[in-house]
C-alpha cells in the first residue's frame, strides 16, 4: 500500500490517494468523497444548486438526468 498526498481542487486542500502495490487506487482519504460511490458531495451540490447550476442547466436542459460527478483523484 502507498499513500499519496495530492491537492483537491474542489475541496482546495489536500487529501490522500490509497494505492495498491499494483498502482490500483484502493481509497481516497476525503470527508467529501462519498466512499461506495466515488462521489463527489461538493461537485454535486455545486452543479445542483446555485447560480453555477442555473447557469448551466440554460444550456443543457438534461443536467439533471447526468450522474453525479465522481472524483477525479480517485
């Protein structure tokens, strides 16, 4: 196992990479990343609610049927 310390632009912090022996990402060390899904809470409620949803939900009226946004660290 090795862990990894990388910078989350969403989170604007740091958080840690779990990776096997292999190079696999086991885990991510996030309060934010849900840990059966690989969601992302704060990339969904940003796309969800706010002036950045409605902003994009007027050029793409399908925005909601979109899964949530995993985490790209992951």
């Amino acid at each position: 196992m090795s862990l990894t310390s990388l910078w989350c632009c969403a989170l604007q912090r740091s958080v840690t990479r779990v990776t096997s022996v292999g190079g696999e990402v086991v885990a991510v060390i996030c309060p934010e990343v849900e840990e059966a899904t690989g969601v992302c809470r704060l990339k969904t409620s940003a796309l969800r609610d706010g002036v950045l949803a409605d902003l994009l939900r007027q050029g793409d009226e399908t925005l909601t049927e979109k899964p949530p946004p995993r985490c790209t660290i992951a």
